[in-house]
C-alpha cells in the first residue's frame, strides 16, 4: 500500500459556500483563506515505530556502556515518520548485482523521520546522528523496514544506523547477508574504552498518530460555526 496523495474531500468547503452570504467582509476572507488553504492541508499518517530489546554489556567488570554494567539491560525507544515522504521500494526478488532482496525493502530518508526518543544510560542519539544505508550499491536510505508503515499489518523488522563522536548504535543489523533483515542491536561507547553491548529479538510495534490535520479542519469549521451564531444573534 502506497501513501495517499489525493487531498482529504471534506464538508467544510461545502458548508463554507453555504454561509458565506451570511458573513461581513472581515469574515468572508477568513473564509476565502480557508477554502484556500484545505487543499493544502497534509493527508499525511504520522506513524510511531516503537522498539525494544534486552542486551548484555561486554565486559561486566570494567568498561560500562554510557554509564551501564549487566545483563538483559532493557533498552527502547521509538522513531516518529511522515509517510507523505514515499518510501524507496525494493520488491522480493529484486537482484542488484550478485545479491538477492529475501524481502521487500521499504526505505525512508532522514526528511521523513520528524521525532525521535532513542537513549540508553547517559546516552541520547537524535537525527543528526543517523548514517545512510545502502543494502547494496544501487539502493540507499536512512532507515529500512520489510513492510509500508501503512500496510495491513506493519513491519516486523527494521533496520537503522546511528553515529557521532562519541558512539556507534545499530539496529536491526543481519549478521546474514545485506539483503536479508536482522533482529541484533550493538552500540560501542567510545568515550569510555570502546566499551560495547550486544542484544538480539528486537521487537518493534507500530503505532498510529492521529493526524494534526483533522484538529486543524474541526478547529476551523467550530469557528466558522461560532461566527456564524454570533452574527445570527445579533440581528
């Protein structure tokens, strides 16, 4: 399933045309602002991905990981996406060169990605740390699923890259094949002696963010109702 592009049809420039003899001038260009502006509005899903995962620090007795020592640590977070930014797609099946896609490839680059919360001990990565993907050389995004974040029944696996000064984190990584998806996570704090930590079941769930757009249009059709009353009242 592909984003929708098509502009939300609603009954708010309908009703609009309906009322507009009733307003003054002052009114009638709000109203005129706002015919204008409802096409413009996003159809947009803001889709959160959520993931978990339990993992060991390397060396128990001497070099912490962002300020953490032990096993089955819990670390989680969760990536906000804009899927109005069409993924790059790669169907199962597609061969780039010697190597075979297992899957379907969705990939999002970094304009799509509007929110993240990803930390662990002292440690909190943002989008300015994300590295580019390329499962093979013909093929490159910031961050990959094996489904459409709109699809039926959402991704199970995804697949993202973190790096800055002081940090390595990866997500998803496959120890098989590039084309093939994985469920480990690493990171590596290089501030502290390359200090590392290993985990695997990376879990993710998908959740669906109500749309600001439909706030916006309720908002602007309670006004012009509202306007509407007043000026009625005052007759």
């Amino acid at each position: 399933m592909r984003p929708r592009t098509e502009p939300p049809r609603t009954a708010l420039p309908i009703a609009a045309w309906q009322v507009a003899p009733l307003l003054g001038p002052a009114l009638a260009r709000f109203l005129l602002a706002v015919l204008v502006l409802c096409p413009l509005l996003s159809n947009a899903a803001l889709v959160r991905v959520d993931f978990s995962v339990a993992i060991d620090t390397d060396d128990l007795d001497r070099y912490p990981v962002f300020g953490l020592n032990g096993t089955n640590l819990p670390f989680k977070g969760s990536i906000t996406l804009d899927t109005s930014n069409v993924p790059l797609v790669i169907p199962a099946g597609t061969i780039d060169g010697d190597d075979l896609y297992a899957s379907d490839f969705y990939g999002y680059g970094a304009a799509a990605i509007i929110d993240m919360d990803i930390s662990f001990g002292t440690k909190t990565w943002d989008v300015s740390a994300i590295d580019s993907i390329k499962p093979t050389p013909s093929f490159r995004a910031e961050i990959w699923f094996d489904a459409h974040l709109e699809s039926a029944s959402g991704p199970s696996f995804m697949w993202a890259y973190f790096t800055d000064s002081d940090s390595t984190l990866r997500l998803g990584e496959s120890w098989a094949p590039p084309t093939q998806f994985g469920d480990t996570v690493r990171m590596v704090d290089w501030a502290w002696r390359s200090g590392s930590a290993f985990g695997s079941n990376l879990l993710i769930e998908r959740v669906f963010i109500p749309e600001p757009r439909q706030g916006r249009i309720i908002g602007l059709t309670a006004m012009l109702i509202g306007a509407v009353t007043l000026r009625r009242r005052k007759r």
